[in-house]
C-alpha cells in the first residue's frame, strides 16, 4: 500500500460500510482524509467540507491580474494630446 501523508487515514471499504458515519464525524470534527480502499487498491477518499458560507468580501480575490505599474504616468498618452 502506498505512503500515506499525516491526517490521513487507508480503510477497508468493508470497515467502512460499517463505520462509515462515525467514519464521517471524525472526518469533519478532526479534519482529517480517509482513502478507501478496495482488495488493498485506493478507490474513494473522504475529505472534509469546505465551509459552504461565503463571504461576499474576496469573493473575486485572485480573478484580476495588474500589469505594470498603476500609479505611474503615462508619458505615450500625454504626447498624443499634444
């Protein structure tokens, strides 16, 4: 079986058709991730939620990208108005 990284858990597709809410429950309570696996082979994993309520402050956050300098004149525009 693969290295897992830390915070995350393999489990038995079997042991979690028997645990799987409690398997849920610690999966939001302890943020942790849950691959299942099948015959030893990763088929699913089980991550928590992200928080469903978003703000409407940042929702556009990293949607605009600034090129150049903003504050600085713009010498091509001056001559043409000359």
């Amino acid at each position: 079986m693969a290295r897992s990284r830390p915070g995350t858990r393999a489990m038995k597709a079997s042991e979690f058709k028997a645990k799987c809410l409690d398997t849920m429950d610690q999966v939001y309570e302890r943020r942790l991730e849950v691959v299942i696996t099948k015959r030893g082979r990763p088929v699913a994993k089980l991550v928590p939620a992200e928080n469903l309520v978003h703000s409407p402050i940042g929702f556009m956050r990293g949607t605009v990208i600034a090129q150049g300098d903003l504050v600085a004149p713009d010498f091509e525009a001056w001559a043409a108005g000359e």
